[in-house]
C-alpha cells in the first residue's frame, strides 16, 4: 500500500472543505415579496370559429395585496400577430378586485420562428407600500427569520423610494403556424 503525503492529504481535505461551504451559503433562506398581483390571458378562438382572420383573447389584472395605482399595461406579440383592439385605461384596482377585458388581434402569413405566436400583457404600476410592509411585518409565521424579515422591509422601503413602478408581464402562447421574431406594441395606459 502506498502512503500518500501528509501535504496532499490535507489539500483534499481542504477542497473538500471549500466545496461544502459553498454548497451550504448558496441554501441560505432570502425571503422574497409576497405576490401583488394577477395576471391572466386566455384564448377565446376556436379552430371552429367562423372568422379565422380575427382573434379575441380574455384579460385580467387582480390585485392581491393592498390598492393598485398609476397603472399602465400594453401588449406585445409575436410579429405574426397584429393587435387592432386594445382595452381601456385602468387608473386603480382596490384589493382583491379585478377588471377584465377583451383583446382582439388578427394573423398574417409571416412565417412561424421557434417559439410560436405568441401574446404578452405587461403591466407597470405602483405597488400599496403600506400594506405590504404591514403584511411582511405581521405574517411573522411566514417571515420567521427576524434577520430576512427586516432585509425584506429595507428592500420594500428602498423600492418604495427609487423604484415606486413595479413591472409584472404574462405571455400567453398561441398554437398554430405562426411565431415570433420581434415585438409588435399597442400601448394604452393611465397616470394616477
């Protein structure tokens, strides 16, 4: 049996070492926000329908979490897609309330790419700061860790001061032929 020396040894030991202290910081808890709010698109076509050359989708925005304001959304599409309808401007949505709204968009013959024909909504609006540092701070169940817990809150108020408009987006694919290449844009919104 060889002996190995003492040296080699303890430099296994030590990678060894370093390799389970960076697996074990990267398991570290980091508490994120909580989810604000709903987004939801749904294809109301049919292969059936009549009128193939127009299409309507069904869209919703839902607050979860406190009062919505200063709302923007738009849509973009894959280029196979031209968005001829766009829905009306939203100026708040009160908490657990939602608005609904129909989009209609037709097809064109350009050609499919790789990742289908697709539709997304996107939505900018400013978060209820104040319920969400009142949610965070009284769901101490599902912030246990008094550390994270205030390392959430400082982020919350950090935002709340340099980055008040939030951006959340929902994209819905669309089965068929056609598929994007760059971004068409129809854009509605409204200031609070």
């Amino acid at each position: 049996m060889k002996r190995y020396p003492k040296d080699i040894f303890l430099l296994v030991l030590f990678i060894i070492f370093i390799n389970n202290s960076t697996f074990s910081a990267s398991g570290q808890t980091q508490y994120t926000l909580p989810n604000i709010i709903n987004l939801s698109l749904k294809d109301l076509s049919s292969e059936n329908s009549e009128n193939k050359t127009v299409k309507q989708l069904l869209g919703s925005i839902a607050s979860n979490l406190g009062r919505l304001t200063s709302i923007a959304y738009f849509f973009e599409s894959s280029p196979d897609l031209s968005l001829i309808e766009c829905p009306q401007k939203i100026i708040s949505i009160d908490q657990a309330a939602s608005i609904t709204f129909f989009v209609k968009f037709t097809t064109s013959e350009k050609p499919p790419s790789e990742i289908g024909s697709w539709v997304k909504l996107v939505v900018r609006y400013k978060p209820d700061y104040e319920k969400l540092l009142q949610y965070v701070t009284e769901n101490v169940s599902l912030y246990p860790i008094e550390y994270e817990r205030n390392r959430l809150l400082e982020e919350i108020k950090k935002n709340e001061a340099s980055f008040p408009i939030q951006t959340e987006g929902f994209r819905l694919f669309l089965r068929g032929k056609n598929s994007p290449s760059s971004p068409n844009s129809c854009l509605k919104g409204s200031k609070n």
